[in-house]
C-alpha cells in the first residue's frame, strides 16, 4: 500500500458530492477502514491504532499539504464502518439517481433495499449526532453539511412486481430469439453466396 501515492492523489482528485471537498475526510475514512480490514481486529483495534501512531505524523504533513484535518483515530473507530457507507452512498448518490430516473423510478430488489439501508443508517447518524461535537460527528458533518440535503433522505425506488419482472424476462427471451433467427438466416445466406461463388 503506497500512502504517500494515495495522499498525493487526493491533492489533485476533486470529490463533488462531499460537503466541503474534505480530501482529508476521504483519506481517513479509507485508510482506517483499510487497516481494520488487513489487520482483521473486529472490536480490537490495538493493532490498527499501533500502526496508526507510527505514522500520524505523515498525517499531519499532508494535513497542511491537503489544507484539511485528517481526524484523529481515537473516538472514531467504532463507526468507521458507518461513515464509510454513508460516503460511498453520498458519492454514489447522482449515479443511482440517474439510473432509476432512467428507469421510471423503478429498480429490482436488491437496489430498493440499498437505498432503504442507507436512508435508515444516515436518519441514525444523524440523530446520534445531533448536537454534539464527538470527532466522528464531525467526519460525519465534512460528509453532508452541518444540515444535511434532504435529498439524501428523500431518494427511494419503487421495487418491479412480479409479473413486472416475468414480462421482462419474455420479453429478453423473445429477443434472444429474435436475434438467433436472424443470426442462423445470416450464416445461411453467407453459406448460399459462398456455394455459388465457389461450387
């Protein structure tokens, strides 16, 4: 893993959708939540945190270089996993936007249900955050604004009925079948010119 690469990168990569274009934020977030996974400490994060103190100090350079706080491990590392969903929802937001607005506001299961999750866990992040300063309320504030968009809350999809998704499934069908007709009279076709070019 090259720290200094991914910090170099932020200084350049521009993050539309967060709050205040807090690269430090986003360097946070992925590194602590990188470092829990390697180390796989589950609740115990003596090893995360070791590795993290040796090398806060190259936070803190970069922290003047990215002009941003890269914020400290300590009172954030029980909800790394929190606020990183809900930063790759906040930076994912326009793009499934986009898809169910393509889609008549209509999407399977499985997005429904994402979708679901994270307005649930963003409505109890920003309970548990309300009116306090802890240090992940403040990542989770560099996110979204101190008064989060209502947008974020408000997305949803309504989810394909049965008989929705069993007329599309024909639907493809048919067209496979289509397709391959079309494909066999092609190669037939080509056979025929073939046999009479070259009898």
């Amino acid at each position: 893993m090259n720290i200094t690469g991914a910090l170099d990168f932020l200084e350049y990569k521009n993050f539309y959708n967060l709050y205040d274009n807090n690269k430090c934020t986003v360097f946070a977030l992925w590194m602590y939540d990188y470092l829990i996974k390697i180390f796989k400490d589950h609740d115990n994060y003596s090893k995360t945190k070791a590795v993290i103190d040796k090398i806060y100090p190259l936070f803190l350079r970069y922290s003047e270089k990215l002009h941003c706080k890269i914020p400290s491990y300590n009172d954030i590392v029980t909800y790394v996993n929190n606020l990183k969903t809900l930063y790759d929802y906040a930076t994912n937001y326009d793009t499934i936007l986009g898809h169910i607005k393509d889609k008549d506001y209509k999407c399977n299961e499985n997005l429904s249900n994402y979708i679901q999750e994270q307005v649930n866990l963003l409505k109890e992040v920003r309970l548990d955050c309300h009116n306090t300063s802890q240090n992940h309320c403040e990542v989770y504030k560099n996110i979204f604004g101190p008064s989060i968009g209502e947008k974020f809350l408000s997305l949803q999809c309504n989810p394909l009925s049965s008989q929705e998704i069993s007329t599309i499934t024909v639907s493809s069908h048919v067209q496979q079948g289509k397709e391959q007709i079309t494909n066999d009279e092609t190669t037939k076709t080509s056979n025929i010119i073939m046999e009479t070019i070259f009898p």
